[in-house]
C-alpha cells in the first residue's frame, strides 16, 4: 500500500477508542533497504491544534488492524 493512499485517514485507537490523529501529519519510519515503511511518528498536539510539547506516538506497522475508507484501526495497549 502506498503513502498517499493511506494519507488524510483518520488513526483510531481500537483499545480505547482515541484518536491519534490524521495521517499526513505525521513522520515515517522507513526501511533504508526496501523502501518500506516501518512505523508512523505521530507528533503530540494539544485541543487547539498546537503542538503540545515534544512527545511523539509511533505506530508500528504491525499494530495496524484495520484500513477502512476514512479510518486506520491500530492496537496499541499503552496509553494512546
């Protein structure tokens, strides 16, 4: 799956239920040797939009359940 195809939806955290946020405002971890991409860096923002310090979130690829139309479902257990 490529980049733009999952860029704009909507990260969902299926533990929970929070939102982590729109992919497209996030970093990537890639695989210097395959092109791959590895996790997403999801920075901290706070209710206003404003980032709210340096924290990030990553999500590994792996922890991706679902790729719905508007949604990404992940599973990640701590405190996302």
């Amino acid at each position: 799956m490529r980049y733009q195809e999952l860029s704009g939806k909507e990260i969902v955290n299926l533990e929970n239920g929070k939102r982590l946020g729109l992919l497209g405002q996030t970093d990537l971890e890639l695989d210097p040797k395959t092109g791959q991409i590895k996790a997403f860096i999801i920075p901290n923002y706070s209710l206003f939009g404003l980032k709210r310090d340096q924290s990030q979130v990553k999500i590994d690829w792996d922890q991706i359940e679902k790729v719905g139309k508007d949604t990404i479902i992940i599973k990640k257990t701590e405190d996302y």
